[in-house]
C-alpha cells in the first residue's frame, strides 16, 4: 500500500505518546517531588528509491536521488529534574532536598529505592516512613514515644528533646544519595526512582557537603510541572496529530478516485 | 497499447512518491532539529524511433530547507540550540563524523558526552567528549566549551575539560543520511569554525511548515487525479478506437 499512510500513522502514534507524557505531567501537576517528563522524537530511517549518483545515461549521472524517510517515533521519555518550588508547610516531618540529592528508601523487597518527596510520617513503632507506603527511610531513624519536639538540621542531623531534657538529644542522620546522571533512573510510580545502569552508581553522602543539596525541614519540594508549557505541548501536538491524520485522509481519497475513476 | 497510459501512470506513481516525502515532514513536525526534505519532479526521456513523446516524471528529493526551526526554551544545561548557521559534530554509528542540529544532550553514566539518539558528541581533535566525572554543574558555553564544576569544589572553580566541534559547511555541499544526519557530499573533513554561537537552554524545533506541506499535498492530490482523468481519457479512446474498428 501507499508509503504515506504508513509514514502518517507514525506521526500519529508518536503525537499519540506524546499526549500522553503530557498528560501524565498534568496530572502529576500538584505531586510533591515529581520531575515533568517530556517526550523525544527522532526521524525514522530513509528509504532510498533513487539513488543519487545513479546513472541516468552512459555518461551523465543524477544530481539527486530519492529519499523518504519512513516517519517519526518517540524514543525515550526524558526526566527533568531540576528543582521544584517550594511550599513552606511548617510540618516537622516535612523535609526537602534543596539541591541535589535524593532521599534513600528501603523496598519491601530489599532493594533501595530513592525519592525527592519528603513528606515523611511516622509508623507505630516510631520509624520514619514514607507517606503512602510506609516504607522506612534509610539510615532507619526511631523517633523516641516521648519526644517534645523533632528537629532536622541542614545536614541531615536529627535531634529530639525528651521531657524533663533542656537539651537536644542526636538520634540519627539523615543522608543523600546522588547520581551521575539523574535522567537515568527509572521511575516506578509512589514518586520513588530506581538505580539504572544508565544513572550511575549512587553516591551517599551528607547533605550539604560535596555538593549535595541542603535538607530544608518544615518544606516541601512541590512538582516542575509548569502548567501552561504543559498546555501549549499540548495544543501543538493534537495539531501535528491533526495534520498527519489529514495526510491519511488525502492519500484514502487519492486512492477512492484511482478506484473508481479506472 | 497506447503510451499515454504508461505516461499518466508514472506521473501518477511520482506523485505518490511527493506525498510520501510530504507526509514525512507533516510527521516530523515535532522533531528537534528536524530539517524538511524539500521534493521535485524531473522529466526523465525515453526517446525511441518514431516521435519523441515519450518524457516520464522521476520524483526526487534534491535537498533540504536549511532554514532555522524555532527555539524553544528549556531551561535544561544539557539542552542546546544553534544561534544561525553552523552544525553540531556527532559520531554516527560507523564511527564516522556526521553533523546534527539536535542539541539535546545527555552524559551516560562512563562520562561520554551524547545525544538523545546515543550518538557521542565530537570535541576537539575529532574525538567523542569525556565529562570526568562527578561533577557538580556542567555549563556549556555560547562558543560551544564545556566548564565544570567537579563535585565539592568551590563555587567559583570552573574548569573547562572540552569544546564541542562546531563548524559551518557550505548547505549545498550536505547530504542527509538514511539515518536522518548530516554529511559531506565530497566526504572531506569539517573545519572547526569559532564564530558558530550556541543557545544555551534551548532546543531547536524542527523547520517543517505545516501549511506549506499541507498546500503542497493538496496539490499533489490534484495533480494525481489528472493523472488518472489522462488515463481515463486513454480507456476511452481505446474504446473508441475498438468499435470503429468493429464490424457492425
């Protein structure tokens, strides 16, 4: 059948994607720590029809050939991780990553995930745990039943007050890991990342030393999604989706009228 | 059997040909640093003995629009455009030089310096740029150098590590590859050239027009149903031809 039609349907599958990505973003519009996505096109192969080069008599050759590139796709999803805003919440258990960093979480399964959301709670047993899941933050930190108050330094340093106490008791140390390259961790959904081959090796540290960002307690890092550039990506791509499905329209046309002109 | 036909037919199948080319571009209208192939018909002749009648259509694809795509901004320090002119140096998958306008870049985990299509990045002496890593703020320079800050250093302590190979090629001496990058038609080497400017934080649109696509594919279609009316006309005549031909 007609090239066109198969070119057009991959520039509808890719705006289709596209779409998608977009949307995803939208509805990740108000998640705490979540990086905006955005979709990467590339032009798919070209199929030479005429060579250029090729001989048109004897002794002349052709200054061009013929080359149709077979459509567009999608190739990878970039993350963006630059920083969000951020949204003062005066909540002791609400920490954030003021720079780079992550916060490092253990699975249920043993392995180590990592997250920028740090709406942290506490479970029965006093561990600090993520939100939803309750998976406990690594280093593991035991918030003591009786403590009056709960304070996180800038570099990860957790002290508590306990009754009868005028000082401040150290409990633990928050730490942050980093990695070489952000952009490569995979997502896996309740805002946590995993460690790729294309990320690096992950690099622990304390905050706000060696680069690491800053631990901001009583903050929340909200998401980079900036809604109207999210709208915008939006009305282009139903429009090139449009376009592409008017090629589809054409070429049907083209070939109603061979049909039944002949 | 009558060569009208065989006319009509290859106008009709070039035509296809344009639209298929046409189509391509609608469909990159999203591509960073696309470049729209542009599409012309030529008059291939078939000169026999008897009258010289015999002139088909060939369908080429002569060269690109080298216009500049609009640029967006990104706000990403691995995202860079061309300001104007001029051509980024990448590896392709030979091993061999080959020019891009896709500024989208990306640092895989052993430091090299590549594009989203995971081809790496040329820098000076031809060779594929390694960011030692870790680094704490990569900043790549309007001329194309790369300065980073590796991790812990102080705020102030850039050091450049690379530039990236930028020249500035004649557009008429390129050809697009099957894979959709840039090479020399007379295979010679890129000089560098320092008065290429990049736009940091910013990625190159592709150039496609789509109302000019859509126009022209409206026209083809046109065309192509001539074709076909010509065809047509030739059964019809042939028609013709055989009842007066038919002994009544």
């Amino acid at each position: 059948m007609h090239p066109a039609l198969w070119i057009s349907k991959t520039g509808l599958d890719a705006q289709q994607t596209n779409v998608s990505v977009i949307s995803n973003n939208l509805a990740n519009a108000s998640t705490v720590g979540y990086k905006k996505s955005r979709a990467v096109f590339e032009d798919l192969l070209y199929q030479t029809i005429n060579q250029p080069g090729g001989r048109s008599s004897q002794n002349t050759k052709m200054p061009s050939g013929l080359m149709i590139g077979a459509g567009a796709k999608v190739i990878a999803t970039q993350k963006n991780h630059d920083q969000g805003n951020v949204q003062t919440t005066d909540n002791a258990f609400d920490l954030m990553v003021d720079g780079r960093g992550f916060f490092e979480i253990l699975m249920p399964d043993g392995t180590t995930a990592y997250t920028r959301n740090g709406q942290f709670g506490l479970n029965d047993e006093g561990t600090i745990v993520t939100p939803g899941a309750g998976y406990p933050l690594q280093p593991e930190i035991q918030v003591p039943e009786d403590a009056q108050s709960f304070t996180v330094g800038e570099d990860g340093e957790v002290s508590v007050r306990l009754p009868g106490q005028t000082d401040s008791q150290v409990i633990g140390q928050i730490t942050i890991t980093d990695f070489v390259n952000p952009s490569g961790l995979e997502p896996r959904g309740q805002n946590l990342y995993l460690e790729t081959g294309a990320s690096g090796a992950p690099q622990n540290g304390i905050a706000s030393e060696n680069g690491l960002g800053a631990i901001r307690q009583g903050s929340l890092e909200t998401s980079n999604v900036n809604v109207t550039e999210e709208l915008v990506n939006l009305i282009e791509a139903q429009r090139v989706y449009e376009m592409n499905s008017k090629v589809i329209s054409t070429v049907d046309q083209m070939l109603t009228f061979a049909t039944q002109q002949l | 059997m009558d060569q009208l036909l065989y006319i009509s037919m290859t106008g009709a199948k070039q035509n296809m040909h344009s639209l298929a080319v046409r189509g391509n571009n609608l469909a990159n209208a999203n591509t960073t640093g696309f470049k729209a192939d542009l599409e012309n018909a030529r008059s291939m002749q078939a000169f026999g003995p008897g009258m010289p009648s015999r002139v088909f259509a060939m369908t080429e694809r002569p060269t690109q629009n080298f216009t500049d795509g609009l640029l967006k901004t990104t706000g990403r320090d691995l995202d860079v455009a061309i300001k104007g002119e001029g051509w980024i140096s990448v590896q392709d998958k030979d091993g061999n030089e080959a020019l891009s306008r896709n500024g989208n870049f990306t640092i895989s985990a052993a430091g090299v310096l590549q594009t989203m299509q995971g081809q790496a990045v040329l820098g000076n002496q031809d060779a594929p740029i390694i960011i030692p890593l870790p680094v704490e703020k990569l900043e790549i320079n309007e001329d194309g150098t790369i300065e980073i800050r590796p991790e812990g250093a102080p705020a102030d302590a850039l050091e450049e590590v690379n530039r990236i190979k930028l020249s500035k090629p004649f557009a008429g001496e390129l050809t697009k590859g099957d894979d959709g990058l840039f090479r020399a038609t007379n295979g010679q080497p890129f000089q560098p050239d320092a008065t290429v400017e990049l736009v940091k934080g910013a990625l190159e649109g592709s150039n496609v027009n789509p109302v000019q696509e859509m126009t022209h594919m409206i026209s083809m279609q046109r065309q192509f149903e001539m074709q076909i009316k010509m065809m047509k006309a030739a059964e019809e005549n042939e028609k013709a031809t055989n009842s007066l031909l038919r002994l009544s």
